[in-house]
C-alpha cells in the first residue's frame, strides 16, 4: 500500500484538539493499514517524527427496519498518533 493511501482523513472533534495539546492527532486510515505503515504515512506526509501509534476499529453504525437490521455506516479504522516533543501538525493549530 503506498503511503498516501494510508491516511483517509484527519478526525476533527472536540476531543481531538484537547488530545492534539497533548500532542496526540487523529486520522482516519484505511482498514488494511496497520501501526508500522501508519508511522510512515504521518512521518512523510507532514515531516514529524512519530513516537506512539494507537489503532482502534470503530464498530459499524445499525438500523433497525422491522425484523431486518441495516448497515447505516460501515466500520472504519481509527489511529491516534503521538508525535515526539516539539513537533506538531499545522491542520490542527490555531482552528
């Protein structure tokens, strides 16, 4: 998978930008990616170095419609990044 491919979108929540002080950011990745090539990703794609990945699968949103249960929204790959000290992502700065 190439390196740009790995990271679909940045998460931006309330939560985020309190973990962001922390120097902690949140992406949204693709679901066959795991910590190794997500480091690579973050690392090349805003020039950082990066200390800690933390990968969580966010379960599927359901529906109920009568007897049948629907998909509402499938289930995505989620990773929080922790860059090393003094580093940090311009995206989330100052928003």
């Amino acid at each position: 998978m190439h390196v740009y491919e790995v990271i679909k979108r940045p998460i931006v929540t309330e939560k985020s930008y309190v973990a962001a002080e922390e120097n902690k950011y949140t992406f949204e990745v693709d679901m066959r990616a795991n910590k190794i090539q997500v480091k690579d990703a973050v690392e090349t794609a805003f020039g950082v170095r990066v200390e800690k990945v933390w990968i969580n699968v966010m379960p599927a949103k359901t529906i109920r419609r009568g007897q049948r249960v629907a998909v509402r929204k499938p289930k995505w790959k989620k990773a929080i990044v922790q860059l090393a000290e003094g580093d940090s992502i311009t995206l989330f700065e100052g928003v």
